[in-house]
C-alpha cells in the first residue's frame, strides 16, 4: 500500500511474513532425529519380515528335506504365527514411513513399540528400540 510516497505492509503482508519467518525458524531446529529412527524402522520392519518371506501361509506337511517340518496339527497355528510376524514387521513400516515423513509422531511411536515387542527379536528389533528412542526424543519435529 503506497501512502505519502511510502509504501506500507498492510496487515495481510505482515501476517504472511510473520508466518513465513515461523516456519523458517521451525524448519531450522529441526532434528535428523524423526530421520533416522524413521529409517531404523522400516530397516527393522524390513529384517523381520525378510526371513519368513519364502515361507507359504498355506504350507502342506512337509515332505522334501529342506522344509521345516510342520504336521497337520501345527499347520494352522505356524501359519497364524508366519502372518502375525508378517504384519507386524509392516506395522513397524509404516511407523517409520510416518517418522520419516514426519506426519504423525503416535503412528511412528506405535510403529516402534510394534517392532521392539514382536516375536523375533533379532537385529530388527535391536534396530527398532534404538529408532523408537529417538523418535520419542525428537516429539517437536513433528507436525
């Protein structure tokens, strides 16, 4: 706005241009944190669910000598176990994707809780505790 040969900001221009300097002194604090422990995550996700991939869901008793040996009276309950570790491991994902995008911090904890609690308990869960710590340290960088 021009006044007495002065421009002037109105009141819209200086709103937008608080809101402008809010976000860059945000996006300037802002922690590899949600990062990296998105990216142990979905790495932890990805380690459990990695060895049970080859396995069928609707495995028959095993007859050739390389497959585990499971009788029909096992056979239901493996393979409730192999879909459990399953969706498990994509649950602990999808928390790192959520930490990585940093759009939810309860999705990505949840993720990590998921991933330190499940079954295997191999280096994806040793990986999945370290990103839950610093996905829980890092709770401002979120949304």
């Amino acid at each position: 706005m021009k006044e007495d040969d002065v421009y002037r900001i109105t009141e819209k221009g200086e709103a937008a241009l608080v809101s402008a300097q809010e976000r860059d002194e945000i996006s300037a604090h802002r922690s590899v944190k949600p990062l990296i422990g998105g990216i142990l995550l979905m790495l932890g996700g990805l380690l459990d669910i990695l060895p049970i991939l080859p396995i069928p869901l609707t495995m028959t008793p095993a007859t050739s000598v390389d497959a585990p040996v499971v009788s029909s009276t096992t056979l239901p309950l493996y393979s409730v176990f192999i879909a459990i570790i399953l969706l498990l491991g994509i649950l602990t994902m999808v928390g790192g994707f959520a930490a990585v995008s940093r759009r939810s911090w309860a999705l990505a904890i949840v993720g990590g809780i998921v991933g330190v609690i499940n079954f295997t308990l191999t280096l994806g869960t040793v990986l999945a505790l370290i990103g839950t710590i610093f996905i829980g340290t890092s709770r401002k960088d979120f949304e």
